[in-house]
C-alpha cells in the first residue's frame, strides 16, 4: 500500500522552509521512530536527479530505515544502486524506506537484525548477498546515543550497548563484507564532529565517533593495495530519530540552533556525500573525514 508522500524542499524554494525549531517531543524507545517525529525528516530533494554514478552497484546501509540512512538509500537508488538494509525494530520506517526505493526502480531489500549480537553481522551480509549476488558498497551508518550529565551517571551496561552498537558492530559488518568486496569497493562509516569538538553529556557517544575516525583512517591504509576504500562522513546536528530519543522534549525545540548556519542539518543535505564516496568519482578519495556540520569550523 502506497505510503503518504512527504513534502520536500527543492531548488526553488528558500532555505527558510527548512524547519529551523521544533515543537517538543521525546521518544523513550530507541532508536526511534521516524514516523512520528514531527516535522518528519526531510530524506529527499526532489531536484537531486541521478547520472547512473553508482548504476547496478549493490549497497548495504545499515540503519537504512530512517534518518540519514534512509537519505542514503533513497540517494544510492537515484544513482542506479540496489539497496540492501539491515535495521532493528523499526519496522514501519523499513517498509517506507524500500517503499520509496522501488518507487525509484531499485531494488531494496530489509532485514530486522540486532547487530550487537554475535554472528548477527554475518547474517546480515549473507541475506544480501543471497538477494543481490554480489556488495560494492558498505555503509556502516547505524548508531545510538545517551545524554547524560556526569561520567558518573554512565552505567556499565550503557557503556557496553553503547560500544556494541556504534563500533562493534562496525568492526563485525567490516569483517563479514570484506571477503565479498573486491577492488573499487568502498567502505563508508557515520562519524560525527564531535569525535572532534567532543560533547560534555555525550562522553561515551563522542568516545565511539572518535573511535570509528581512527578505524575508517587505519583500516584505509590496510586496504590500501587491495583498491578498496575507506572514509567517513561526520554530520553536525541533523534531524534524525536519534534526537527525540536522546535528548528531552524542551531541548528539540531549540536542537541544532548553535550552529553556524543557525539551524541543524536535514537527512537529505548529506547523501550526495557519501553518493560522492561510493563512486569512482572518489577514486583518490580514502582515509578521509568529509564534514557536514553546517558551518561549524572543526580542527
């Protein structure tokens, strides 16, 4: 069944329709949902056409369902990829996604999965291959965060849930899609810039981000020779269901107003990044961090 189209931004309209506030709202379940944020996501530019840049290659983009992998998706589609998306409840963001996909005359395929579990990863990347036969590309996109106040307040099993989703599991996909990648495949993992200005409640979410830095620069030199390669993209704030579930319903209301540009990032303004970084068109590009933080200057 055909799901509602969500009104997007395009060229011609001004960068002030752009949601800049919020009305408040939290979510307690994560990783949440992208289906009842309100304003949903923007996960698409109408005037983005594709030009076959990554045309029959196969992708996995974990955390495909919603948010910026869901801009991922839709973006790999409109350049000719099939997309294959491992996710973990979110069940009726997963269906829109591939909904939105086909619609573009992809093929997509889903799978609900908890990659924090062992063997989890390998299942993952053997569903896509089954599907598609082959892997081109991997984005490692999938990620978890808690705002807490103190060190202190950081339990021990938040701390391993944290590590088991935001870098892991990173390490484990790596693993299991390698043998199955071949030379002109490339790797893309989902950073942040705080990895770089660090976030005082956000201690052991920036400690994996940095750790996912020094993974894409390490692992890029080892694949060096093999002609794979290895970057990674490091938003700002976006407007994404991370937010709602990790920060409190009066602080959305003014999420991402710091910056720059004034108002926080929407999914769709960074696919073309990683579109960029899938394709041959990056062909020199790798060990790299591409920011797309609205402005904001990160050293």
């Amino acid at each position: 069944m055909p799901f509602p189209v969500y009104p997007y931004i395009g060229k011609e309209q001004q960068c002030t329709e752009v949601p800049i506030v919020f009305p408040p709202q939290h979510q307690n379940r994560r990783p949440g949902y992208e289906y009842v944020m309100n304003p949903r996501p923007i996960f698409d530019n109408p005037d983005y056409i594709g030009n076959g840049r990554l045309q029959n290659k196969v992708a996995i983009v974990t955390g495909g369902d919603s948010g910026i992998g869901r801009a991922v998706a839709v973006a790999f589609a409109k350049q000719g990829a099939d997309v294959f998306i491992p996710y973990l409840n979110e069940h009726q963001d997963a269906a829109e996604t591939k909904y939105y996909v086909q619609q573009l005359g992809r093929r997509c395929e889903t799978l609900a999965v908890d990659l924090r579990v062992e063997g989890a990863c390998v299942k993952a990347v053997e569903a896509a291959l089954g599907t598609f036969g082959k892997l081109d590309i991997l984005v490692n996109n999938h990620g978890v965060q808690y705002h807490r106040n103190s060190i202190l307040d950081i339990s021990r099993d938040q701390l391993l849930d944290t590590f088991h989703t935001n870098i892991i599991s990173f390490f484990e996909m790596i693993q299991a899609a390698l043998p199955h990648l071949h030379p002109g495949s490339s790797i893309i993992n989902t950073t942040s810039d705080t990895a770089f200005s660090g976030m005082a409640n956000m201690i052991d979410y920036t400690a994996t981000k940095g750790a996912i830095v020094s993974l894409t620069r390490s692992l890029s030199l080892s694949l060096s020779k093999q002609r794979i390669r290895v970057n990674a993209v490091a938003p700002g704030p976006t407007w994404t269901p991370l937010i709602p579930t990790a920060f409190t319903a009066e602080e959305t209301t003014t999420f991402g107003t710091d910056t720059p540009m004034g108002r926080p990032g929407q999914p769709f303004e960074l696919a073309p990044t990683y579109v960029l970084l899938a394709s041959d068109d990056a062909s020199a590009i790798s060990g790299q961090i591409m920011f797309v933080n609205m402005g904001s200057v990160v050293t």
